[in-house]
C-alpha cells in the first residue's frame, strides 16, 4: 500500500499499524471514564488505564478488596470496574437515603448483565426495572405471607427428614459429613418441593439433575466467561445473545436456566389443570392468576411490616403475571435461594462446633421452648436466641456481601452529587465487620442482636437480606428454612470438630462461599 503516493508501506507493517491503533482505542476506550471521581472529589484508589480497579479484586477477593478500601478511603469512595466508575458508599445515614427516602431514584439494580439472559430471564425480579419491578412484586410478595410460610412448613419438613438420616448413617460409620454437600442437598430438596412441588432426593443422589444444574451456576469457567465479558469486552456482549438464538451453550449457566425453565413450565401446566391442589410457591401464583387465593389482603398485615417498607405507585393496570414471570420468578427463587442458604446453615454449624457453649445454650432454648416437639412456623418464633445466632452468622458472612443501585436521574444524597446512571455499590460486608458499629468484629457472639442491642445500633449497618424496597423477598422463608434444620438438627445431635475441620474457615475470593468444611455430629445423651 502506498501513502499519499510516495511510501509503500508492507503488509506486516500495515497489519502491525491496525492492531496498534486498535490497542490505543480500546486503551482510550477502558479509561474513559477514568477521572469521573477526580471531577466529583471523590477520593479512591488509581485506575490502571485498562483493568481500572479490578486487578485488586482479582488478586485479593471481593470481601478483603472491599474491606481494605473501606478502611483506607472511609465510608465514601470510588473505584473502576474497568471501565465503569461504581461509587460505594457505607455511611448509615447515606444508606438510609439510597434505600429508603430517595428510593425512586435507585429502584433499579445494574443492567450489565442483561445481555447475557434470554428475554424470558431478564424477566427475574432482579432484572426488571421501575414500574415492572413494582408491579412483579407486589404480586409475589403475598406468597411469602404467614399463612403460604406455614402450608410450605410440612414440605421442609420432609426434607428435613432426609438429611436426618443421612445424619445418622454418617454418625453410625463415625464419618466426617462435608457441609457443603450435606446442607446443599437439603436446601436442593427444600427449594424443589417449595417451589416447584417436586421431591427431589438430592441428598442420597449426588448425580440429581437439580443437584448438577444448580451447581452450574457456580462453576468457575462460567463466571470466568461472564467477567470477562462484561467488565473487558462489553462490546462483544452481543455475541452472547446470538449464540443463544443459534443454540450455542457458550457457559453452563444457560443450559442449566434452560433446564429450570422447563421444568416450571411443567410444573406451571400441572397447577393450572388442577388448581387448588399445589401449596408451593407456584401453585400459589396460579391460584393468584385464577383469583383463588387471598394473597393481595394477606401482603400488608406481615409480610411489608416485616419487611420494612413497600413501593407503591405502579401504574401496571394487569394483575397477573405472565407465563414468562413465573418461569422467571421460580428461576430466581431457585438460583438466590440454594447457596445462599446452605452457606449460612454451614457456617452456623461450623460456629456451634467452635464455640460449645454458644452450642450448650442453644440447645437449652430448644428443648425448653419445643420439648421434643417438630419445629413449625409458629414455635420456632419463639427462638430468639436462635434467630440472634442465625444473625450473628449473616454479620460474619452475608450471603450478599455487596448490594448495588444505579441512580435512575441526577440526584443528590448528602453533599453527593450523584450523576444518572451511576452504579452505587454498598459494601455489605466491610461494613458488618468495623469495629466502630462491632466491637472486636472478627468474634462470633450473638449477643450482638438482643432487642437491647440492636434498639442501639443503627439498622443501616446490618443488612444481610438488604434494606428498603426491594430487599430480599424471599428472606421470610430463608429464615424459616434455617430454623427448622437447625432445630431437627440439635434436637439429635451436636457438631463437633473433626482433625478434617479447619480453624479458621477458609472462604473462596468470589465471597462468602466454605471452601472445604467438614464436621462430626454426635448423638445427644
């Protein structure tokens, strides 16, 4: 090729100046935005033109990245995604103005990942955005009322009866149980009879395609993907969704929502014929679409006062959810509730073989409260010091140890001026381990939650299942579910440690997952 006539430039070298100028303006491209926090005067750690801040959370986990941050730069502080600035803020005053008062100008979560999902999923609670979201839950929230909580009570029951005879047989071999799978296999069982009606084995069947396709959605090579793609080379997200038209499973996670997705559609027909019959969580929403079911004059009497706070204001004019929605929201119900669950039941367990006189006390509150009687929706409220040791594992270990809103308008918060579309980040668990709001933070100790305690302490710095309007809806039934282990459980047996139970745990760097944990139960005299 020749230039302007006069120099005949090589091939090689006409190749070496495209990828030059291509490198320069994906460079120009990464860093953009990298002076957004300088302009605002917001203090935090340099980007790399690149990475941003990501190499900090590849090479010392989310948990500890967040944690040194916070106590380096304060309550207030930014950092790049790459490319994208994400303002975190942890101040309990500030929260209290992200998640509640000025709630309608960060309604919505962040959308990167929306081009990864099918239509059908980016119909999940999580996803949806403004008035959709309102009306979406508005509509399943009633499912998690007293009364569906305690129909749903026999079916994690019966789960519970599963796993307390592979308790026994692992006590009668004298056999280290892995918490992991253990607990996983329960909340596997709990979820598929809860939501879906289904009983699932998944204790004594390691191979269970519920077990396999739940899995799915931690396998690393999958989030690798995932990462890559949305923080490095978002402009390649539409690959994604070609793939998919074309039937091309690029991650393991699309197969496996693809396998939920059938699987609640049939479950979904099977209601339908026979409405009235199911007492999951989709038989529930059935009898909602056919106006069986008392669930919209159940929803403000407990489920919102619990909750904290609801959102109104939709201007959705239909009132049931389409197919689409309910395939999604049981999706959901499925992929936010497995490990979440199991990994706070395998902490607490780990916590009681450490600590045996947190155990020994326990244990008398079970027996006084219950006298041998099968845990159930309205006993187990009389737990409190379960519920505050319950607690105290969530503090150590939320199951979410970052929550996220992205600004829907420009809009001020404190002397923040906070621009559209900005990702807000709270850093959950930095936040539950400063010494300022938990003295000795490291320490498990459920005294922290007496009503004493906690009328002292700001509520913005506990916030496991979030806060305001969209915190966890399903966050009723995850604390039923753990009770109700927890008490079958203890009623036989007591964990202990074995030569195969690290001191301390160790966690994975992607957040608070056990890596390898083991305990022995023994049987109570």
């Amino acid at each position: 090729m020749e230039v302007l006539g006069l120099v005949d430039i090589p091939t090689w070298l006409q190749w070496v100046l495209l990828l030059v100028g291509l490198l320069v303006t994906y460079v120009i491209y990464m860093s953009w935005n990298h002076g957004t926090f300088r302009k605002m005067g917001i203090d935090g750690p340099k980007p790399n033109p690149i990475f941003g801040n990501m190499r900090m959370f590849i090479n010392d986990g989310l948990n500890k990245t967040e944690l040194d941050m916070y106590r380096k730069y304060g309550k207030v502080f930014g950092m790049y995604e790459t490319y994208i600035p994400v303002l975190y803020i942890a101040d309990p005053a500030l929260l209290k103005d992200v998640m509640v008062k000025e709630f309608r100008s960060f309604v919505n979560r962040r959308d990167s990942f929306k081009n990864f999902f099918d239509s059908e999923m980016n119909l999940m609670l999580t996803q949806i955005e403004d008035d959709h979201w309102r009306f979406v839950r508005n509509t399943v929230t009633p499912t998690f009322s007293g009364k569906k909580l305690r129909q749903m009570t026999p079916l994690i029951n019966n789960s519970a009866d599963k796993f307390m005879e592979h308790i026994e047989q692992k006590v009668k071999e004298g056999e280290d149980i892995d918490m992991k799978k253990f607990i996983g296999g329960f909340t596997m069982d709990v979820i598929a009879s809860t939501a879906f009606g289904l009983d699932v084995n998944s204790q004594n069947n390691p191979d269970d395609p519920f077990l396999k396709h739940a899995n799915a959605f931690n396998d690393s090579n999958s989030i690798a993907v995932l990462v890559t793609v949305v923080f490095f080379l978002p402009f390649l997200a539409w690959i994604f969704k070609v793939c998919s038209f074309l039937g091309i499973k690029i991650t393991k996670m699309r197969e496996s929502l693809e396998f939920f997705t059938r699987v609640t559609d049939r479950a979904l027909k099977e209601r339908r014929q026979t409405p009235g019959k199911y007492f999951d969580f989709l038989g529930i929403l059935v009898n909602a679409e056919k106006g069986d079911d008392t669930s919209a004059k159940e929803k403000e009497d407990d489920v919102v006062k619990e909750n904290g706070a609801s959102e109104t204001g939709s201007t959705w004019t239909r009132k049931t959810l389409t197919a689409g929605e309910n395939t999604a929201q049981a999706t959901l119900f499925f992929v936010a509730g497995y490990d979440t669950t199991a990994n706070t039941l395998s902490f607490l367990m780990y916590h009681l073989a450490i600590y045996p006189e947190i155990c020994d006390n326990l244990l008398r509150e079970i027996d006084d409260q219950l006298n041998g009687q099968e845990p159930n929706y309205d006993n187990v409220a009389k737990l409190s010091y379960l519920e505050m040791c319950i607690h105290e594992t969530m503090r150590l270990f939320p199951a979410a140890a970052r929550l996220d809103r992205m600004a829907g308008n420009d809009v001020t918060i404190g002397n923040i001026r906070i621009p559209k579309g900005m990702i807000v980040n709270i850093p959950v668990g930095a936040i539950q381990m400063d010494p300022e709001y938990w003295p000795e933070p490291e320490k498990f100790d459920p005294e922290r939650f007496t009503p004493e305690a906690k009328a002292n302490r700001d509520p913005f710095v506990f916030m496991p299942f979030g806060a305001g309007p969209r915190n966890c809806v399903g966050m009723r039934l995850a604390l039923l579910e753990m009770k109700i282990a927890v008490v079958r459980i203890l009623q036989k047996y007591q964990p202990v440690k074995s030569p195969k139970t690290e001191v301390p745990i160790k966690i994975s760097k992607m957040g608070n997952l056990p890596l390898d944990l083991y305990l022995k139960f023994e049987k109570r005299t």
